[in-house]
C-alpha cells in the first residue's frame, strides 16, 4: 500500500500533535526502528523514522495502524481522543484513497471505499484579469499546488530566495500576521493550498518556512516577480523593526546582495519595493589598480577612523552604556542562579537596562565599529520559552542549557566592544607614545576596581538598582568571588589537564607549573578557604587534593583516604579546579574499583626534584602593563 510523501509529512505532523516523544519512539522501537531525537521536532522525528522503514508499502501502513491502537491513549476521554485522532488521520489518508479502519480492540489500514467514484473536475487556468473560478456553490475552488504547472516566470533564482528566506531577522509569528493576508488576497491569481497549509502548521512548530512558500510562488505563479516584491514589501517596513531599525538596514543590505547575483536590485519608492534589473551603468565593471598588503591595511585604519569624531563626541554615552551593561550582566547572572523562579523586580530592571542600552546604542551612528549587544530573552519570564525556540549550541556544538556559562561569552564580547571605544574615546591626536600607554593603564585600573561595583544610582529612569545589589545575601557575594579565583597567568587554547604539574610545598602552598610558565600559590587564593570557620582554614576539598598529592595523584578503593565521604568532595574538587583553570573537562580519570579516584594531572608532595629557575611572581595587572608597552614597541 503505497503512502505519497506529502501524506507521510502530514501524517508525521498529526502524530506529533496527539504523542509525546517518549511514546513516538517507544512505538518505532517495538518495530526495530531506530529514532533520531536530535531532530528535536515531532513530526520531523517521526517522518525520519518513517524513511528508515525496510519495506516502507507495508511497514509504514502497520506503523500507522500501530499508533491507532488504544492502548496509546490514557484518561478518561481516551476513546474520544483516539477517535479524533483517527479522524485526523482519515482527513490526510484519504488523499491516498486510504483509511483507517477500526474497532475497539484493532485499528487497520486498508483502500478507501468506493462505492460512488467521483470524477473531480480540472481546474482550469486563470489568466490575468479572468473572474474567480467558483464551484457549483458559488465558492471558490482552489486547485492544489501539485496541479498547477511550473510555469517559472520568475527573474529570482532559487538560491537568491533561500538565501534571503535564512536571514529574515523577524520571529515565525510575526512574518506570518505580516504576510497573511497579502497571500490570501493574490489567492485568485495564484491559488496555493499548500501556503494555507504552511500557515496552519506554523501555530505548532518552532520554525515558520517562508522559503517553502516563496520557492513554490517562484514555480507556479506567472507574476512572481511583482507578488514576491509585495511579500517583501510587507516584510521591510520600518514599524516591524521597532526598536531595532538597524536589523532592517542590514536585512535590506543583505537583499540587495543576494538579488546581485541574479543582477537585480530593490527599489524603493514611497515605502514600497520593486524587484528591478540593475542599470547597466551600475553593473558595468570598472578594473580597480591592485593595492599592495600594506596600502590594503591602510585603507582599512583610516576607514575606521571615520568614526573617531562621533566616538570623541560621543564619549559620555559610551561610558552610561558600560555602566548600563555592567549592572546588566550581574543581573542576568543573578537570573541565572535559579532560572524558574524569577524575581518581579529584576525583571524590571533587566527590561528597563536592556531597553536603555539599545536606545544609547541606536543614539550613536557609528559607521564603521559596531557593538553587538546581546539580549538573550524578551523578560526573565518568557526566558525559558524564548531560549528554547532558538538553537544555542556550546563550544563543542551541542545544544546548550539556559545557564550564566552559557550567555556569559556573548555579554563579555559586547562589553569588550563598549571599553574599546571609551578607551579611543579617551586618546586624542597630540598625546605621546607614552601618554597613550598611560591612558590605557588608568583605563584598565580603573575597569579592573569597578568590575564588581554596583551601578551608580543618579540615573532616574533605571530606579532600585542599588536596592537589588545591596539585597543579594552574603552567601551570593561569597559565591562570586570564589568563580573570579582563577589562575593568574594566560593558558593556551588546547591546553589538557596531562600538561598541568602541581607540587605541594607544604600543607598550604603549592607550584604549578603549566604553559611553560611557573606560579607559586595557597589554598585562598585558589578558592579553597572554609569561610565558615574562623580564620578560614583549608576545606575538605584541599584536604583530599593534598592526599592524592601524597599518593602521586590516585587514591584506591582500598585505601582509608578514598572513604564513601569523598564522592562528594570529588565532584566538588572537579568543578573548582576547572574552574580555576578555565578549562571544560573532567580532572580525574574514571572511576574505577581497581584504580578508585586517579587525577591526569601530574601531582605530588615537595619531592626532591630538580627546582627549575623561576620569574618573581608578577600580578596579572604587571603583565596586563608589560603587554601594552610591548605593544607600542612594535
């Protein structure tokens, strides 16, 4: 019994609808059929496993008469359940002329009766300008898409509309309230059932295809040209952008140059757009003399310096939106503490600072820097829903949770963006070499003392924000400064826990040795104080770190040392030394009865070795100096 693969889509969409994920691969399981959960959506889980099918003509129709069993439906409405279910099924198969038949016990599928055939009638072409085509009720019939022929009267290629399809900054339901209606109004010149069917899938999927609609309008519509411009046209104006106009700029140049490769270009007149060919005296090549490497970075240096006057002018700005954006993190990190209980008033205040930056941001015209602002959600309320209908992957390409670690890199990048400019800001043409290096320094020192501070509270439209800071409990402040323990020196991207040595030198003192650079240290600085106790001697986690050292970095099952009470203190012990190495992978090898608890790094306690000649130890402000004068040598 062969099932056409529009059915199978359709099909798959309706079980994803009335099953959950767990049930979904549960039934494909019992038939050998492996699932991919990846895929993330239902309906695409489904129509995957359904394509993994050996036999798909007879395996496909039990797969489906499986899921109309009734055990698969619970409550006190599960015969309701499975007879809509079933009906939903009916409505899709019986394109296929199949159906579902079924008692209370057994669901099968088999040829849809046909007692009295009916012959459907043709539709009929309508040219431009011919009245709408009506049924004997007097409604208008629209043929399906499949029945239409590929006409391909469009000037756009099919990559030029997939390209400018992926890169629409607007969200799936706005794109539909926007479009909508301008497809149901052309309906009669161009009669798409399946656009009708997109938008009605749309209300339960994370993504909206527009590039499925727009391809099949490039296929069957004679005046494709004109009806894609007025898509267009609906999609750039200004009042969907609001307040982020400059996603509409880069939108619209990125258009312009996806239509090039097709040599055409957008055309806007009174707030509308056409799809017009690029004049010829645009087109035209003009052979440029090629530039030497040192003439390339040149010009770029004195592009960038078209900006100096506006950031000058712009330099107190620049500095309220650092301010803005350093309470900003610390309120998303608060935020981050415990995701499903957010506070109204930081809410509030993460609404109103987010709204602020980017009115400051969008103040500034800058041509030629760019600062990308980062706001993860819409409010704290919505975080979670807004996080999960978007792909955030990690640095290993895996789906990443809703978590500080997670949004903190973006954040940091756009508040590196935001110094960068305060710092050009701050240097002016007649300063000296020296002077400048100078600058640089008060501006580090300066970022450095206030990195932790509370947002300065003489701003009346960012209200209670001091308040917030000042409320945060002593154990939230503890917690923090144990995350900025971290070692001192750079590390290498790359670098494994097996090029890490640690050496105790006594009880409270190590060296370590990492990177080619050697960095003597104790148990406080590395975040390993009991602050509960007077005098904040080592915890329990330094405890047992010193016994593996005694032990050359392993301790067995058997030994009194490796006790049930040190699982905990070895999962703790992980987080703080990857922590304080900035490094994402387990320390200890794993556990094992016959190895116990094993460290990669290499560890141990003040054996006679050969000392290596160190530097004096320097603080990481010394280096951070050193750096920019090395800087301006060159």
């Amino acid at each position: 019994m062969k099932i056409s693969n529009r059915v199978k889509e359709s099909v798959a969409h309706a079980i994803g609808e009335y099953f959950s994920t767990k049930e979904i691969t549960t039934v494909f399981s019992d038939f050998d059929i492996e699932t991919d959960e990846s895929l993330y959506a239902k309906w695409r889980i489904t129509l995957d496993a359904f394509a993994k099918a050996p036999n798909t003509n007879t395996e496909i129709p039990e797969l489906i008469a499986e899921f109309c069993h009734p055990l698969n439906f619970k409550g006190e409405q599960r015969a309701v359940s499975r007879e809509a279910f079933i009906g939903r099924l009916n409505e899709i198969l019986s394109y296929d002329d199949i159906e579902v038949e079924y008692t209370d016990k057994t669901a099968t599928l088999v040829p849809a009766s046909t007692d009295e055939p009916e012959e459907k009638p043709k539709p009929e072409k309508v040219s431009k300008g011919s009245p709408v085509p009506k049924n004997e009720e007097g409604v208008f019939d629209a043929p399906k898409a499949d029945d239409l022929p590929d006409v391909n009267k469009c000037s756009i290629s099919s990559k030029a509309i997939s390209l400018i399809a992926g890169e629409l900054p607007l969200q799936r339901y706005e794109v539909i309230r926007i479009i909508e209606p301008i497809l149901k109004e052309i309906k009669y010149i161009y009669p798409l059932s399946v656009v009708q069917d997109y938008l009605d899938r749309s209300q339960e999927y994370t993504f909206f295809d527009l590039n499925d609609v727009l391809q099949t309008m490039r296929q069957k519509d004679i005046s494709a040209d004109r009806h894609i411009a007025r898509v267009l046209s609906a999609l750039l104006q200004p009042i969907n952008y609001e307040p982020y106009l400059e996603n509409l700029d880069q939108f619209k140049e990125k258009i312009d140059r996806f239509l090039a490769y097709d040599k055409l270009t957008l055309i806007e007149t009174d707030g509308t757009y056409t799809i017009e060919p690029i004049p010829k005296e645009i087109n035209r090549k003009v052979k440029k003399p090629k530039q030497t490497e040192a003439e390339i970075i040149q010009s770029l240096a004195d592009s960038l310096k078209e900006d100096d006057p506006i950031i000058i002018k712009n330099k107190g700005r620049l500095m309220k939106i650092r301010e803005y954006h350093q309470a900003y993190m610390h309120i998303i990190e608060m935020f981050c503490e415990d995701t499903t209980k957010p506070d109204p008033e930081v809410n509030d205040a993460y609404v109103k600072l987010a709204n602020k930056i980017q009115l400051l941001l969008n103040s500034i015209p800058l041509k030629r820097h760019k600062i990308e602002f980062y706001r993860p959600f819409e409010d704290l309320y919505s975080a979670e829903h807004d996080w999960q209908s978007l792909i955030h992957t990690d640095l290993n390409g895996d789906r990443a949770t809703l978590s500080w670690d997670a949004i903190r890199p973006r954040l940091y990048k756009a508040h590196s963006d935001i110094s960068k400019l305060i710092s050009k800001a701050e240097t002016t043409p007649d300063m000296t070499d020296d002077e400048v290096a100078l600058e640089a320094i008060n501006s580090l020192i300066a970022n450095k003392r206030t990195a932790t501070d509370e947002p300065d509270n003489k701003y009346d439209d960012i209200p209670a924000m001091r308040l917030i800071h000042e409320n945060a409990d002593t154990k939230t402040s503890k917690k923090k400064a144990k995350k900025q323990s971290t070692y001192p020196k750079t590390i290498p991207s790359g670098t494994r826990w097996e090029s890490i040595t640690m050496r105790f030198l006594d009880d409270e003192t190590v060296e370590i040795q990492v990177a080619g650079t050697v960095h003597k240290t104790g148990y406080a600085d590395m975040g390993f104080a009991d602050n509960r106790k007077n005098g904040q001697p080592p915890n329990l986690q330094w405890m047992f770190l010193k016994a593996l050292a005694e032990n050359n970095g392993s301790l067995k099952a058997s030994d009194g040392n490796a006790s049930d009470n040190y699982k905990q203190h070895k999962l703790r012990l992980s987080k703080r030394l990857m922590e304080y190495f900035s490094l994402d992978t387990e320390p200890f090898k794993e556990y094992t009865t016959q190895t116990g608890y094993k460290l990669k790094m290499t560890i141990f306690y003040n054996k006679d070795v050969d000392k290596q000649p160190t530097k004096p130890q320097q603080d990481t402000l010394s280096e951070e100096v050193g750096d920019i004068f090395s800087d301006l040598a060159r």
